[in-house]
C-alpha cells in the first residue's frame, strides 16, 4: 500500500484542488477504505459553486464526497463485520444511536450525526472523494462480487429516495408528480414506482432531463420552462395526490403547493436556499396539505445496497459520464452542464 492519500478538496468557491497529503495512521476501531468509486451529487455541485448549501457553509477546506464505495484495505483493531477484501458501499452517515430521535428509530435526524463530505458541523467531517478515507465499520455494508463500485456508490442517492418515497406515507394508487428530473428527481420517480405509485408526471425546466425521465418509465413529462399550463390542464383532468419536490427552488416548492390536489401531501427532498423564502403558505390551511420534508435517509440505506445487488433498481441507468478521482474539478464541471450530464461518477482511475 502506499504511504499517500490525495483528496478532492474545496477551498472557496469554485476553488477545488487535488490534495496530497501522507496518510495518517488509522484511529483504533477504524477501518481505511481505497477509493473504488464516487457519484458526484447535487449538493457537491453546490459546494464547488458557491462553497455552501442551503444553509451549510464551507469553513475550513472541505473534501468534497458521500456517496461512495471501495475495498477495505486495513483495519485497525476489532472490527465487527468487515474483513481486509471486502468490496463495500459506505453510509456517510455515522449515527450515534442514543439521542432522542436515534432512540425513535429516525437515525436521519441524529443530534449528534456525522455527516461525510458535508459543513453541517465545524470542524467539518471529510468526505470520500480521497483515494483513501477512513470510516466506521458500521458505516461499511458489504456489497456483491458481481456489482460494481459505481452502482454501489449511488447506494446513497437512492437511499435518499427510498427515504423520500417512504415518507410520502402509502403510495399505492397515488398520482404522483415530481419536481425536478435530476438523479434524485429520476431516482425518485424509481422509488415512488416501486411503492406502488399508479401514474407519475415529471416536470422540470430543461429537456435534456426529462427526455432522461420519459427513457426511465415516466407516464408523462412537462417542460415548464415556458410556463406551467399543460401541468395545470392535467391536474384539472386527474388531481395530484403526492408532490415530490425535488428542484429545491423556490419556484419549486410554490408549484408543488399550487398543484397538489386539496388534502394531498408534498414531500419536500430538494435542498431550498438558506434562510426565508417566499411561499404561497396560505395554501397548505385552505388546501389541508400536508408539507412533510425528508433529510438523507436512516436504514433505507441498507435497503438501497440490498436492490442494487438484487439488481431491482437499474442505478447506472442515470450516468452519463466516469471520470478519474484525480480530475474531479473538470468532473465537476461536466456534472453542472444539465444539456449533457445526469449522474457523473469517479472512478479510482
Ligand atoms: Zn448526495
Ligand atoms: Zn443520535
């Protein structure tokens, strides 16, 4: 093994540099994981833009990086579980299982979570897009010979989404629209299929998307770029009974409430900017909607792991593009370009 790590680390704004930096010996319960691959989400785009998201704020250098996988390389002490040679998808999150919520089973809204990859908390915790990273062996959940780091990494994303669907209550029947056909959008609409969803609309504000969506079994898709009247005209026709709001823009959000059905819920997944927003509010009294937000995800991760290996969720279905950990600025690039990009991945090489 080498003596060296590098790690796509962000400075400032658009300022993202391959670090390199000897590793360190490995912490006691810990085991260090090579870099196998690396799906590039929506919340590290916003990072590398604007060095925030939502209201997290990038402090101190930040590598970037949570929906990971790769091979157990050394481990240091009693390790339940994990052996050197296992192939793993990596929870980002580390859960410490006796706060209030963990106690509740909502280990997603953890009061003492760690967080890969994310300036929820200072020191900020790194992420995995290093070519080596440490994690807990709880965090590590074994993963198939035959599926690859790159399905195994959007382990995460779609652990997001299942989350999403389930908070969405019973699906089963529902006409359901969803905001945003990005990854998590289109991942989304995968979930929201699998629980039962009868009829699922897309609508988003650029076509390359939500061509994308219409490929992925979408009934139907609305370019609302040009204004919303076709989607209004549907719900006059057959009401939404569940919004996933996935763009996580004000505009968004307004829609969702303005096109959900009277008594329907809206699920709110898209990270909104920090701060207030405007939202036409008096809606959800006069309508009754239920406005449920959904953050990450707690065991559905598990779940997400267990589909992709079962081969029940077509993951790599959404990227576009593979490229190197070493050249994750230029990737990071590629991924903003909606006109050409869905999920971009790194590969170890
Ligand atoms: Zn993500
Ligand atoms: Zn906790």
């Amino acid at each position: 093994m080498t003596s060296m790590s590098f790690a796509a680390t962000l400075f400032g704004p658009e300022d993202l540099r391959i670090i390199e930096r000897p590793l360190e010996p490995l912490t006691e319960g810990m085991v260090r994981i090579r870099f196998g691959a690396g799906g590039i989400c929506g919340s590290d785009m916003h990072y590398f833009r604007h060095a925030r998201t939502g209201d997290f704020v990038v402090t101190s250098p930040l590598v970037l990086g949570h929906e990971i996988a790769g091979e157990v390389v050394e481990i240091a002490g009693a390790a339940q579980g994990v052996k050197v040679g296992d192939r793993v998808a990596v929870n980002p999150s580390r859960w410490c299982g006796h706060c209030g919520p963990c106690r509740e089973g909502r280990l997603n809204l953890c009061e003492n979570i760690y967080f890969m990859g994310s300036a929820s908390k200072t020191p900020h915790m790194a992420g995995g897009f290093a070519s080596y990273f440490e994690a807990t062996p709880a965090q590590c959940v074994k993963i198939a010979d035959h599926v690859s780091y790159q399905a195994a990494a959007l382990a995460e994303p779609l652990a997001v989404c299942l989350h999403a669907a389930a908070r969405a209550g019973d699906l089963r029947g529902k006409r359901t629209v969803v905001f945003g056909a990005g990854p998590i959008g289109l991942l989304t609409m995968l979930a929201a299929r699998r629980a039962g969803a009868a009829d699922l609309t897309v609508v988003d504000i650029a076509p390359a998307p939500l061509a994308f969506a219409s490929r992925l079994g979408a009934d139907r898709v609305f370019d609302i770029s040009g204004g919303d009247d076709g989607l209004k005209a549907q719900a006059a026709v057959a009401p939404f009974d569940v919004v996933f709001e996935v763009s996580g823009t004000a505009a968004g959000l307004a829609g969702a409430i303005g096109i959900v059905r009277r008594g329907g819920i809206v699920v709110q997944i898209g990270n909104l900017p920090g701060g207030q927003i405007p939202t036409p509010s008096n809606a959800v009294m006069a309508k009754e909607i239920e406005l449920r937000g959904s953050f990450r995800f707690s065991l559905e991760f598990m779940t997400a792991v267990e589909l992709i290996c079962d081969g029940a969720v077509d993951v790599l279905g959404l990227v576009t593009a593979e490229r190197p950990l070493s050249s994750a600025p230029e990737a990071l690039r590629l991924a903003l370009d909606r006109s050409q990009s869905v999920k971009v991945v790194l590969t170890a090489h």
